[in-house]
C-alpha cells in the first residue's frame, strides 16, 4: 500500500533526497496473530487432546484434525474433525476468528449432521488485550452468557478461550486450543480442555464440515 507523500521539514539528506519515503505502520500483536493462522490457510493437521479432565474421556485418544480452510482478510474459518469411539467423524464445529476494531474475535459454529445450527452456537468472546503474537485469550462476552444462561448452561459463563498459533515454517510450530473456567474466576468449579496440533506435518484435508459449502 502507498501512503501519501507528505512534505515536512528536510530533518536528514535521505528525506530530501526521497520525498516520497513513509513508515510503514507497526503491526499490532493481534495482526500479527491473525497473519500466524492465516499462514496456514489450506492446511490440515493432526492432533490431540493434552489435558486430563474426566469430563473429556471421549476425546482421549481419538484421532482429530484441525483444517485452516477458509481466510480472507477479515474472517479465518477453522473446523475441527475429531473421531468418534465408532470410527464416524463428528464435523460439527468449526472456529472462526474475525477481525473487530480493537482486536480480534473467537466464535464457535457448531451444526447438526444435516447442516442446521445446533442450539448452542456462535457463542465465544472478544480479545480484552494485547496478547502476543502467539496467543490470544478470549473471554466470554455478553452474548454468549445470555445464550448459556437461557440454554441452562450457567457453568459456561466465566469461560476464557486461549489459542496459541506459530507461524507456518517455525521450528516445532503447534496450534493450540484451550478452554478454561475457575472456582476463582466465578465458576461451580474448575474445568481445563486443552487439544494441540503438529503445524510441521500437514495431513490431508478432511471432508466439507457440516454446514459449510463444499469446495468450488
């Protein structure tokens, strides 16, 4: 992008000499994020559940895949596969991460098999600060509690989502999705779910989530 010329002061001979030179603007910590994941788009890796809570006992050990499978420069859609005991694949939710004027956005699109959105959908949180370049907390916004609280869901509502991404091409490059509430943080009790992902050996992409468009 060109920035207009602006024509100060001669402060140096380089500036005279290009009156044309502009700074380039600093990217913030939550562009620099957003670029990390859009650096994967296409991909698809495996991973696995890292945390221990009993209440994830059916994730422990199952395979899943996560799939960068749609970016432009506002919105990445990433669904996330993961097998069932019986060998079917759930593909019923998908993570979208959008751009807001103070940073960034996590929602969750969650579908039925037949395409129509579960009842418990689009719910998640806004960025409340900085973050890193590498990982962004997102806690429960407004709606998203009136949405658990109508839908009996009160242990939802001090839930906190952190994603951590590397860049493609890093060393040891991982993804890395957590949710967690806290008997501190106002909730019933603890709850820690936690899945990584190897972002240095893509797998082949999965079906069409439930929901989404099939590739053109």
């Amino acid at each position: 992008m060109r920035y207009p010329i602006l024509f100060l002061p001669c402060l140096t001979f380089a500036a005279c000499a290009d009156p044309e030179i502009a700074a380039t603007p600093a990217q913030s910590e939550h562009d620099l994020f957003f670029a990390a994941l859009a650096s994967h788009c296409g991909e698809a890796y495996a991973g696995e559940l890292v945390s221990t809570d009993e209440a994830d006992a059916d994730f422990r050990g199952a395979d899943m895949v996560m799939h960068v499978r749609e970016c432009d420069e506002s919105e990445i859609r990433v669904p996330f596969h993961v097998q069932r005991a019986d060998g079917s694949w759930d593909r019923s939710r998908t993570w979208v991460f959008t751009r807001t004027d103070g940073g960034l956005r996590l929602k969750h699109d969650h579908r039925h098999d037949d395409g129509e959105p579960d009842a418990v959908t689009m719910y998640g949180g806004d960025t409340v600060d900085a973050g890193t370049a590498r990982s962004q907390g997102f806690p429960v916004d407004a709606e998203s509690i009136a949405l658990f609280e109508r839908e009996g869901l009160d242990a939802s509502v001090t839930n906190v989502w952190t994603v951590e991404v590397d860049p493609a091409g890093s060393e040891d490059a991982e993804f890395a999705y957590q949710l967690q509430r806290t008997v501190a943080g106002g909730a019933p009790a603890d709850r820690f779910f936690r899945v990584a992902f190897d972002l240095t050996r893509p797998v082949e992409p999965p079906p069409t989530p439930w929901g989404a468009a099939p590739p053109s």
